[in-house]
C-alpha cells in the first residue's frame, strides 16, 4: 500500500470540501428568483428571466493535480462570486 500522499492531494482535498460547502450554501439560497441544484459534480442555477449557469466542478483523476487545484480554485472564486450577489440580492 502506498501511504505517500503530498501536500497538493491534501490541498485539493481541501479546496473540493470547501467547494462543495459553498455549493450547497449556494442551493440553501434558493429562492423565487434563483433556484440551484446541486448534483455533487455540478450545480445547476437558474436565473429567473435572466437566464441559467451550469458548472461543472471538480476534473477527474485523469488530470494532473496542478491542473485540478487551479481549476477547483477558479470553480471556487466563481461560486463566491454567485453567493455573494445572491446575498445582496436578499438584503
């Protein structure tokens, strides 16, 4: 058994638990303008008369982990961006 595991397999592990926290305070969110759906690898939102988003989160394995930590990373700054307008929203 290998127990090696680096530090960038534990950053990503990390990022994709927040990412999928964020995701699911994104669907929490839901409301009569915006309704989301998450499906564990993609959430779903839609945007009452202004149209709809579809990310896809997380790459697969098959990718290096570089390019997973960047790409989780940039799905992150995204949904912090949408919770963030949707909290203004409710203010």
């Amino acid at each position: 058994m290998n127990a090696h595991v680096s530090l960038q397999h534990i950053e990503l592990a990390q990022l994709m638990a927040v990412l999928n926290r964020t995701a699911l305070s994104i669907v929490e969110l839901s409301n009569n303008d915006t309704a989301a759906v998450f499906d564990g690898q993609t959430i779903n939102i839609i945007y009452d008369g202004r149209g709809s988003e579809s990310i896809g989160l997380f790459l697969s394995n098959a990718y290096p982990v570089e390019s997973r930590i960047k790409y989780v990373t940039e799905n992150l700054n995204r949904l912090n961006e949408i919770k963030k307008d949707l909290l203004e929203e409710a203010a």
